[in-house]
DNA sequence: CTTGCCTATGCAACTCGTTGCATAGCAGGA
DNA sequence: TCCTGCTATGCAACGAGTTGCATAGGCAAG
C-alpha cells in the first residue's frame, strides 16, 4: 500500500502531527489520496516502530499537545524504492457512470432525479476547479525554474485541473444524453 | 457499497454466470468498477439470500455447468432506489501524483528511473485509447435515437476516451517538467 | 502424454479502510 | 451556564477487498 508514501511525502514537506495530516488528507493531498485521521494514526505508529518517521512532543499553549512527525533518511530511502518501482494499475471505482448505464433500467421519473442529481455533482465539480485555479494563482503566480519541489506540487495541481475540465465537458455530454431521452 | 448494483446494471445488460461477470469486470465494466471473481462469487450469494438475483444451472458441454444469474424485479426496484441516492464523493487513489511530488526528494538516477516509468505508464493509456476507440467504431458506427441504452452507455465510453486523451496530455505535461528538472 | 491454459466455482486468511465512540481542554456564542 | 465546535489522540468492531489456494474437466501444443 502506499498511505505510507504519501504520508512521507507530506511529511517530508513539512513536518506535521497526525491530525495536521488529517487536514492536509482532507484538502490539498486528499484529492489525489484519500485517508481518515484513524488510518493516519494506524499507519504513523507502524511507520514509527519501522524507524520511517520520528516524533517530538510539542507543547502548545491554549491547544492540547501534539506530537510533530518527521520522516527519518530511512524513511526518506523507503521511499526513493517505492517510486523506483512500477505504478500498480488504479483500481477505479466511478458510481456515476455505473448509474448512468443503470439509467436505462429506469423509468421517466427516475432519470429525472438522476438529471438532478448529476446537475448537483457537477456545481460540486465547478467548485473544485475553482478552487483548484484559486490554488493556482495564490501558489504558483510566476514560474521558479529553480525550484524543483514548486515546479512538480505544480505539474500535479494542473493535473487536478485538467481533470475537473475534462470532468465538466463530459457532464454536460452526460446532461445532454439523459435530456435527450427524456424528450 | 456499490458492487452489489454495478453487477444488476450489468445483469439487467445480460444474464450471465460468475464467471462471466468476472471477466466483464476485466474488461469492459472494470474501467470504471474494479472486482475480482471473488468479491464477485460472495456478492451474488448476498444478493440472492436478499432476493436481488435468481440463478439457473445451464448444462454446457465440453465446459463445467454454470449457474446462469438474473436480476429479480426487486433486484432492478432495489437498483432504481440506488439511482435516486446522492452519488457518493470519490475516494481517489492517484498513486502516480504522489510519485510525482515524492520525486522532489529523489536523486537524479530516481528521477530517471520515475521518467522511463512515467513513459511506460503513457504507454499503458494509449493502448487504453486505442481499445476504446476501436470499441466505439464497433459498437456505436452509427447513433441510434431510438435505443436509449446504447445511447447511456456509449455516453460512458466517450467519458473513458475523455478521461484517457486527458490523462496522456497531462502525462506529456509531467515528461516535459521532469525533463526539464533534469537538465 | 504431459504440461500448461481455459472454463467454472469456491474456502480461508489476511489486510485495508470505515464507523462509532471516548477523552480532554479551551474558545465563543446563546 | 450550557452547548457547540475545534484541536488532538486513540480504541474497538466491522465490512470491504485481496491473495493464496483447491477442485475439476476439457482442449491444444509440444
């Protein structure tokens, strides 16, 4: 599994306690890798008793003490072999397009909630990509050549990007077919 | 879950055994829903103790007999309740973004090694195109008003060779910045 | 004639991931 | 003052999904 390297990677970013990498699993990082704060404990304190990472206690005032993680050069070589090696194929799971051929099962009323229903979850697509190109002007407003880790968090933001575009063209196909039997 | 309906979407297309579905979860259905024979097998008891789906034995020869599944009228009202239900947010697992800004932290021979990957990955996709196109010429040479599941499900089909032109583009995007990191 | 592959179904063990719950201090609003 | 919500960590139980293996007949190639 790779949880483990993603959460190197955050941390190897930047340090974090384990809700802070809930957080980020929420936002930044869960779009492209999904994980709840229960598994990030699991999977922190096995990668700990492997010598991955590290933790020092911090003391906070006004705020319970958290325990800040860091990745530790053997968990900096765990993950240099894990991207030697070759990507697993992705195990997709797209429910609406398994809806949408489910759709012919269904009668007039039914493909009409489905047209709500695609018509919601793509307002929820356009607020993504909005807040991916938000994203996109706040971090990378002008090009560093120089900075390798800017260059790469930027080439996979302008992958979400091209996701979400191409997610909306494809939706308003989708609207276009269900409309068009319901005529 | 939704393995359960994903297999009445595609008995409802065609009766079929466990085996059958496997199989179709390989290769055409999978693009869009994973499953082994496995999940496939447990499932299908599930739903026929829930009365979801009936079996037939069919006798074949020269070939081991086959239970021949079908979806039951509850089978297809529990479906069109799914199909009224709010499509569950995503869980993305794109293994390869978090390769890409892991790769801030590899040497130069790592970032080699992740290029000559990446371009094996490409690879991968247009063969991906390739098969969904030729299966668009075969199956939908010509649109059909009148058949509204062709029409849903070549919908689908045309969301795949989307998703796969989009992915080789941003793909060529991710070659060219690490490319251009190593220079 | 043996080896490997395809059809066809299934059990058992395991890991991964989710859900519900618990604790605990502090901040802010009704 | 009480209630809600946020930071912060964690246990326990369950359900989903994977992996390895087993069985069993037929077919084709070497």
């Amino acid at each position: 599994m790779a949880l483990e390297h993603a959460i190197l990677v955050s941390l190897l970013e930047q340090p974090a306690s384990g809700y802070e990498l809930a957080r980020r699993f929420d936002r930044s990082i869960g779009r492209f890798w999904t994980a709840t704060h229960q598994q990030i404990y699991r999977v922190l304190k096995r990668m700990e008793s492997d010598g991955w990472v590290t933790a020092e206690e911090v003391g906070q005032d006004g705020r319970p003490d958290k325990r800040s993680w860091s990745a530790t050069p053997a968990g900096q070589a765990a993950l240099a072999d894990w991207l030697r090696a070759p990507v697993q194929p992705e195990a997709v799971r797209h429910e609406l397009a398994v809806k949408i051929r489910g759709a012919a099962f269904a009668d007039r009323a039914g493909r009409a909630e489905l047209i709500a229903e695609v018509e919601r979850y793509r307002a929820d697509h356009e607020a993504v990509l909005a807040s991916y190109l938000a994203g996109e002007r706040r971090d990378f407003p002008a090009p560093d050549p120089g900075d390798a880790r800017a260059a790469l968090q930027h080439v996979v933001l302008r992958g979400g990007i091209a996701y979400e575009r191409m997610v909306l063209a494809w939706l308003d196909d989708v609207l276009a077919t269900l409309r068009d039997l319901a005529r």
